[in-house]
C-alpha cells in the first residue's frame, strides 16, 4: 500500500490552515511538522501530536530532519504557494 506524508504547518494562515484540515480530515501515515520560527506568525508546535519536526531555518532544512520522514513515505503532500 502506499505511504502518504503531508508537510505541515502550524501558523494560523492560509499554509497553516490548509495542512490542519488536510491533517484532520486523512490518514496520513506520517506528517513533517514545519516550524519557522516566525515571531509575527506564532505557531504552535503541540498542533501535530507524534509529528517529525523540521525547523526552516534560513530557507533550508537540515537532512537530519527530513530525510527519514522522506524514507518513511512513497508520496508527500504539500500545499505551498509560489511567489514570483
């Protein structure tokens, strides 16, 4: 059977609030909880109960964080926005 993930988010936004329904409403078999460390955007990093953690920081994530949640699943769902 495939492996779904989601990456997650935590603000209160638009990113935020569409990966908690997303989160709430499917079975993933495992969720990359993303905390930016925003102070304007407050997050709350209890939101994904058994959640990897993955801390942006300066654009990037570091592969201890991500990588095993990548080998845990076969498909990752992200809902991200692109600025152009």
């Amino acid at each position: 059977m495939t492996r779904v993930g989601l990456i997650a988010r935590s603000n209160k936004r638009g990113l935020g609030t569409q990966t908690f329904e997303a989160a709430h409403g499917y079975d993933f078999d495992s969720i990359l909880h993303v905390l930016d460390g925003n102070p304007i955007w407050p997050e709350d990093p209890d939101l994904y109960p058994g959640a990897r953690i993955a801390h942006f920081k300066g654009g990037e994530f570091t592969d201890d964080e991500v990588v095993p949640f990548l080998n845990e699943v076969d498909v990752v769902f992200s809902v991200e926005a692109l600025s152009v």
